[in-house]
C-alpha cells in the first residue's frame, strides 16, 4: 500500500495537481516472464494483462500507473490520444518514468512497457485502433464526452474497462452507459469507475454504519466540492476551434459537462450512495461570477443545487471554482439520530472516528478491478456511475434552465444529446452561455 494520505488527493480542493498527484513506486513496477494468450477471467499470478490508454493526458498516464501497480502481470500495451503530442509524451513519460521527482517514477522495463510506435494512435478514432491492437483491459480517460462512445466500442469488441468518470455529459450518454453496463454484464466484462471513493475504506466503513443505523433515518445533508482555477491551455494560431476547445476542454459543457459534473460528481456519488439511489428530482442555481472571460467557453463557476430524495430528504450540492475563495471537499449527511462525514466521522447518538488504514484510493480501485478479473468475477460499476453522472447533469440542467426536473423525466425523457455534427478538426459547436428562464429544457 501507499503511504500516501488519500485526503490530499480526495481532499484537497487548493489545485489540480494534488488531486491528480500520482503514485509511482519503483518496487512495485518489477520485471514479468511474458506468457501466452489470455483466457477471459485471469489465473491469479500467471498470465499478462494487456493494457491499453484512450486519452493519455493527467488521469490516464496516471490510471495506467496505478493499474501496473496493481499487479505485477499487467503490462501498458497500446496508447491513444487524439493528439500525437500527448501520445508522445505519455510514451516517454511512461517508459522512462522520472527518478528525479520528487516522488520518484521508476522507468519500465520491456515486460511492464510492451508499448511500440505502431501501437500508438491519434486522432478521433484513436480509440478503435487502441481497442484492436490486442489489449484485454482499457482505460478510458479522454474527456467525458466520449466516453459512452468509447465505452460502448470497448465493451462490444469483449474488453474490460476501467472508465474514469464521469461517464457522461447528457441524458443521452448517460442512458447509453446503462444500456453498455447490461450488455458488459451478460459478456461478464469489468467496469470499474474513476469515483475512488467507493473504494476508500474510510467511506466504505462510514457508509456501511449509516446504512446499520448509527445516524438514525436519513433526513438531510450538503455537498461540497469549492476549491480554486484549474489550468487553461491557452490558444495557438494554427489550432482549429475544434482543437482549441478540446485542449481546453474543461471549459466547454459539450465536452467536460461543466464542473458540477466532471468534478463534483464524486460527492454527489457518495449522497446517492447515502441514500440508496439517486434522487427524484432538482432544483438548481448557478452561474459565471468571476470566471467571466471568453476564453472560458460556455461553463458555470458556481452551482447551488437542492437535491430531494424518495423518502422525502432534501440535501444541498454546492460547487464552486474560483481563486481566492474558500475551499471545501466534502459530504456532510444528516440523520434522526446524528450526523456522518463522508470520510469517516459520526457525532450524535454514537460518536465514531475512522482509525483504519488510509490507502491511497486510486489505487485500491484498480486493485479491485485486477482481483475481480483474476477471480472471474469482475465488478460492473456502471449503472451508479451511470446514475450519479446522470444525477449531476440533473442538478446542471435545472441551473441553466432554472426549472425543477425530475430525474426520472430525465433518464427516460430528456432528449438532451450534445453531440456536435462531426468529428473532425474545423468548427466546434457554437458557444452559448446558458441563461435561466431563457435556455430550454429539452
Ligand atoms: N478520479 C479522479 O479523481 C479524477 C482526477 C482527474 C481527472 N479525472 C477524469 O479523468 C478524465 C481525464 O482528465 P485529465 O485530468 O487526465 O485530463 P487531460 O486533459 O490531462 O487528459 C485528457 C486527454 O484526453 C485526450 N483526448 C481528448 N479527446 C480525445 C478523444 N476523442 N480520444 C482520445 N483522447 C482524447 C486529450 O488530448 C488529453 O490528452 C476526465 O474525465 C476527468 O474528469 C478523474
């Protein structure tokens, strides 16, 4: 296990590069004896488990760090980006690690690092060649917005996935990923989500005692994810739009789905999972305070949204990107008889505060996802990752449009598809800021 603190890296809302500060550990990256063709489900300790990367950006070169960490037989295999630069550098970053960091990567040796040139692919369909170059496991890891297409293309050609969230932008997408999870279940593929959390044993322990009782019946609570900028990847002259809104993709709802939920989907996760389900409707606020410039695409740096629950529970969501302003990551959940942190703390009638161990969560989600494999029975996370990313562009769609929505209007209803017209390097979709009153619930 990692000594790492997984609170710096769940936690910390002051900048990006925590939440992504992966772990590279040159013991854990060790030499494998290469073996033959793999069955479906995995021998514990044999055979080779092919990686591929489809968006090999922060997350993905990390989530490839973590997977080999895993274990000792999984192997990077192919790499996929829509832009050749990006696979360049998660080849060189990959292969050849960096010991000089301050937390040290260790370089790879071929058995680890099975990766050639004609294994590496850009461009739009990057990922279909990823997807048929041998690989037995992908980690999708572009940004959300294709995810349901890079999902679906995966999980039909019979591989396992570990998906980084949020597995949607739109009522479409998301319905699409439920539909991908049933069929990866009848094939018995793995599906595992990037909302580690659900792999804390902090949370895992803390959600098990309220589910027990230890808050009494649920009647309220808040979400937090309030934390500074993020980065922006500026603008050069020869960049289609299309390009520059993919560089800077966290900007634009078509590709990230806004903030509330690319980033806060992983409190509303730990609310739905509070409760048992996603809620059965919104009502939301929002909107562009600071973050103002153009260069800022369509997306809200705020959201305040009221979340109700089927046994009538309301909770707050309140998100926020913004610098020089307060931060907070967390889940707070009220009950009859106490209340629950997310992370492991309950005041009230009893009072408990989690002492167990704190292993770096990123990784834990990919051990899980290799163990389920190797032992035939892999997990399939995609119907409440389906569902929270669905729950978080509910609670969106009624700040743009400043109505309550029904979620289940939502998932069965919504005609909401952000697709633009083509794939390909010219114009993007047209920018438009959402006002309320005024955008339309579609
Ligand atoms: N679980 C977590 O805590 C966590 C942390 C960070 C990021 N993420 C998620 O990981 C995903 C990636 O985030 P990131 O921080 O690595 O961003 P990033 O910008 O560093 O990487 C995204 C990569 O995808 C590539 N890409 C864009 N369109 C593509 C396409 N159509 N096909 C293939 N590649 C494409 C980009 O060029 C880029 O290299 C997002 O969904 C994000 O929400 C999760």
């Amino acid at each position: 296990m990692s000594p790492t603190n997984p609170k710096s890296e769940i936690e910390n809302p002051k900048s990006n590069i925590t939440r992504r500060a992966f772990i590279g550990t040159a013991a854990a990256l060790g030499a494998i004896p290469l073996m033959s063709r793999l069955p479906a489900a995995f021998a514990a300790g044999s055979d080779r488990i092919k990686v591929g990367v489809i968006g090999t950006g922060g997350r993905g070169t990390g989530a490839m760090r973590n997977c080999l960490k895993a274990d000792p037989s999984v192997q990077v295999w192919a790499l996929g980006d829509i832009f050749p630069d990006r696979v360049e550098s998660a080849f060189k970053g990959l292969r050849d690690g960096n010991p000089n960091a301050r937390n040290p990567v260790a370089p790879l040796d071929a058995s680890r690092f099975a990766v050639t040139k004609e294994r590496c692919f850009s461009g739009f369909d990057a990922y279909k060649h990823v997807i048929a170059s041998g690989v037995d496991l992908v980690i999708l890891a572009a940004p959300p917005h294709f995810r349901p297409l890079h999902l679906e293309a995966a999980i039909q050609a019979g591989k396992h996935v570990f998906a980084e969230k949020p597995v949607a932008v739109d009522a479409v997408g998301a319905r699409k990923v439920l539909s991908v999870g049933e069929l990866a279940a009848q094939k018995k593929l793995a599906i595992v989500a990037g909302t580690q959390r659900r792999h804390a044993p902090s949370y895992i322990e803390t959600m098990r005692r309220i589910h027990d009782g230890a808050i009494g019946d649920l009647v309220g609570g808040q979400c937090y994810w309030l934390q500074q900028g993020l980065w922006h990847r500026g603008r050069q002259p020869e960049w289609s739009e299309m390009e520059y809104q993919i560089r800077n993709w966290l900007y634009f709802t078509w590709l990230s789905g806004d903030h509330i939920v690319e980033q806060h989907v992983h409190n509303i996760d730990v609310m739905n999972w509070a409760f048992g389900g996603p809620p059965v409707k919104a009502l939301g606020m929002g909107g562009r305070q600071a973050r103002t410039d153009p260069k800022y695409g369509d997306a809200y740096d705020h959201f305040s949204i009221e979340f109700e629950y089927a046994n009538g529970a309301r909770i707050q969501s309140f998100c926020r990107q913004t610098p020089n302003t307060q931060g907070r990551v967390n889940e707070r959940i009220v009950g009859t008889k106490g209340v629950a942190m997310g992370d492991g703390r309950i005041t009230g009638a009893t009072t408990w505060k989690y002492d167990g161990d704190t292993p770096n969560a990123f990784q834990i989600e990919h051990e899980d996802l290799i163990k389920s494999i190797r032992d035939g029975n892999p997990l399939n996370e995609a119907k409440r990752i389906a569902e929270s990313t669905l729950t978080a562009i509910l609670g969106r769609t009624s700040a743009y449009t400043g109505k309550e929505i029904n979620f289940a209007w939502m998932l069965g209803a919504s005609k909401q598809d952000l697709t633009p017209p083509k794939y390909e390097f010219g114009d993007a979709p047209p920018v438009e800021i959402p006002i309320p009153g005024v955008t339309p619930l579609v």
